[in-house]
C-alpha cells in the first residue's frame, strides 16, 4: 500500500554545482564538432544538433520553470519547437519530423542563457519540494528530473558525435591511446537459484523516474553466465561464421577496423563488442545460450552468495569511475573487459556497470503499481509497446549519477548507435 511521502530536504549549493556541470559538460560537447554541422543529422532517426542544444533547456523551463513552479513563459516558440524527441521506428517515419528551417544558433544558445538564469533562480530561492502547491514538487521531482534529463541527453549527443564523420570533430581533451590488457578473470560462473529485487521503494531514494517504481522480489532459477562481456575478438569468431557485422566496425581492405569517436582503430579484440539486441540473441543462440532477462541481470549483479543482495556489484561504495569500471565519461572509448576487479559482482562477474550497457531480453514494460510521474508524464508510458528491450548497467559516457539498481534503460532491438554490449547466459 502507497503512503505520503516522506518529506526531502534538498541541498541547494549542490543543486546549483549539479546544473552547472551539466550545463558546462553539455557546452563542452556542443564544441566537439565543427559549427558548420550543427544543422546536421548523423544519426537519420534523431534530429540534428540544434533540436537538441535547444530541447535541454526548453525541456527545463517547460517541467521546472513553468508546470512546477508557474512562472512565465521565456519563449514560447522555442518552448514548443524544441520540446520533445522523436523515435522513430524507420528512416521514412523520421522525415515526417523534418524541418525545412530550424533557428540560427545564436537564438538558441540566448534562450538556453536566459533559461540558465531563470533556473537557477529558482535553484536558489524558490520552494522546489511544496507537493501541496504542485505534484511535480513533490520531493524536489521537478529539480532533479532537469538534472537527469540533461545527464541522460549527454549520451544521446555523444553517440549521435559518433557517426559525425571523424575529420568534422575535435576531442575536448587528450584521447586515451588504444590499449589491451588480459581480464582478470575468464570462463563462466554458475549462479545458484535466488531473489532478486527489483525497482526501488518511492521515497527510499531522492529520486527515480516511473518505470522504477514499485519494488518487489523476484525468484531466479540458477544458471551460469559468461564472467566477461562478449568481445570484438568472440565475435569476430561469429562474423566468420556467417554472424552480422556491427556497426561500429568498418572494413578496410580486407580487414575489421573500429570506429572511435576521434579516429578509426585496428579492432581491439578485448574490447565489448557494441551490438543490436537482435544481434545480440542471435550471438548468444549461436553459443548454446541465450540474453539474460532483467531479473538475472539483478541476481548476476546485486545478489550474494549468502543470499543478501547489494545496492551496487561492488558494494555499498558511492560508484567511482577510477575504482569501479569504465563510467562518467572515464574515457570515451572502452577498454578490455576485466579490467577494473574492484568493480565486480559477489559472484565474480565483471563489467556489469561500465564498459557499455547490458542488453537484456526483457521488453520494457512497467512494474505492477506504475504511475506516470507528474513531472514528465510521458516519460516511460510512450515506450510501452512491445517494441523496446531494457537495458542495464552502464556504458562509458554514462554519468555516474545514474548508476543505481532501480535505474532501467531502454532502446529498440535494431537501433544500432548505442554503446550497447552482452554477454551469454546458459540454463
């Protein structure tokens, strides 16, 4: 049975140092490319750049500044052109969306200024966590959805730069050179039969979007699982084997190169190999097993041995990226799989936050007890429809903020731009 929440108090210096990092890291990555392919699509099935330098800041005047708070409208051209995304589910569906016009970049960097002003403002002064003035305060759910949001459009803007041709791109900081290590485990490792927890109490954590919500327990049956995640050189295995050829891979002249977000590599064979959902079934058929669903992902992950389950693989330790795996933007690439041991599960699984997201083969769908959240009440329902696959963990542009249990990711089986990686589960 649901009761009131409990009351939040929120910490508004750290609010203010959030949104200003956000905002520093969203300029930061709206500089890697050249300013003449700011109108441009990379990635077919999104809008370009502009929709989206101009879409954080809508989206935060839209929910924060004026449906939580009432305030004034800043522009409400840009409030509406720039208020919502698109997923299509083909290239023909994507071009009902285009535009013939879209506004000249110094419009959209002064409204993203003066929405900065208005938010912080609000950050400083306003009463953020009054759920009796509004529902989406309550708790401070408006706050920290602006702060997600832009955290979570920090991995589309990286993965969209990817497929921006290398020559058009300059690294905001020195690239990692390549390189490849040995893991430090390998083989299998049977998981014995258990609970496994899903979602997350409503006000036991400051926040969490919709679909996180109700928790409840459920019984895995024991399986093993595949210690690292599927690598460049399983799959090239696969490949010659007649397998599908991902899409982060190029051929040169006879030979499988990767591509990077700033040059194009000889493929690091020990590095997760990013793949489809679909791909990713078809791999693990082709192993004898099969994708692991969301609640084995949680017992591999979160579950002990002794019975006891854990808020993160490692523990109970606040997610560190120097420590705990390859996330928040350690580096931009990935690294060999096994690398970071401190960050692996109780049952010696490795990677499975960092490194790149786990596929799962659950369709996402809500948990029993779901309410759209008021402060972005489309946010999870619009994905209920079959044609979506969860995924989990995290990949290495992916803040650390969002690295919690009850998180829950999602894309279409086909879409092929994510830093999305698997591993192979047998019954």
């Amino acid at each position: 049975m649901l009761t009131s929440a409990r009351p939040i108090a929120l910490d508004r210096s750290a609010l203010r140092r959030w949104y200003l990092a956000n905002r520093a890291r969203t300029a930061e990555i709206m500089n890697i490319f050249e300013p003449e392919a700011y109108y441009q699509r990379p990635i077919a099935l999104r809008h370009p750049f502009v929709f989206y330098e101009g879409h954080i800041p809508a989206f935060s005047c839209n929910t924060l500044i004026r449906a939580a708070l009432g305030g004034p409208s800043i522009d409400p051209e840009f409030e509406l052109l720039f208020e919502r995304g698109i997923d299509p589910e083909s290239v023909d569906e994507a071009k009902r969306h285009d535009r013939g016009e879209w506004p000249d970049r110094s419009r959209v960097r002064a409204f993203g200024a003066m929405v900065d002003s208005a938010v912080l403002r609000a950050i400083d002064h306003a009463v953020l966590t009054d759920g009796n003035a509004s529902p989406l305060l309550e708790r401070g759910q408006a706050a920290f959805n602006i702060l997600e949001h832009e955290e979570m459009h920090h991995e589309t803007f990286l993965y969209m730069l990817h497929r921006l041709a290398i020559e058009r791109k300059r690294p905001p900081r020195a690239v990692d050179a390549v390189s490849q290590s040995e893991p430090a485990a390998r083989g299998r490792v049977a998981i014995p039969a258990g609970p496994a927890t899903l979602g997350a109490v409503r006000d036991a954590i400051p926040f969490g979007w919709d679909n996180e919500f109700d928790q409840h327990v459920v019984e895995v049956a024991a399986f093993e699982v595949d210690v690292n995640n599927t690598t460049n050189g399983d799959w090239l295995e696969f490949v010659r084997n007649g397998g599908p050829i991902p899409s982060f891979w190029l051929e040169r002249n006879g030979e499988h190169r990767l591509l990077g977000m700033f040059e194009e590599y000889p493929l690091p064979l020990s590095w997760p190999v990013y793949v489809t959902q679909a791909q990713a079934a078809a791999y693990a058929a082709w192993r004898g097993g099969r994708v692991m669903t969301e609640p084995e992902y949680h017992r591999a992950a979160f579950g002990t041995p002794d019975g006891s389950e854990r808020p993160f693989p490692w523990g109970s330790a606040t997610p560190d990226a120097a420590v705990h795996g390859n996330f928040n933007l350690r580096r931009f690439e990935p690294e060999s799989v096994g690398v970071s041991p401190l960050g692996a599960s109780a049952f010696g699984v490795h990677d499975l936050v960092g490194n790149g997201w786990e596929w799962t083969s659950t369709v996402f769908a809500p948990f029993a007890g779901f309410e759209p959240m008021a402060s972005y009440p489309r946010y999870s329902a619009d994905f209920f429809d079959g044609q979506h696959y969860l995924v989990k963990g995290a990949s290495p542009v992916t803040s650390r903020n969002l690295v919690r249990r009850s998180l829950r990711n999602w894309y279409r089986p086909e879409y092929p731009y994510v830093y999305a990686t698997t591993r192979v589960l047998y019954d």
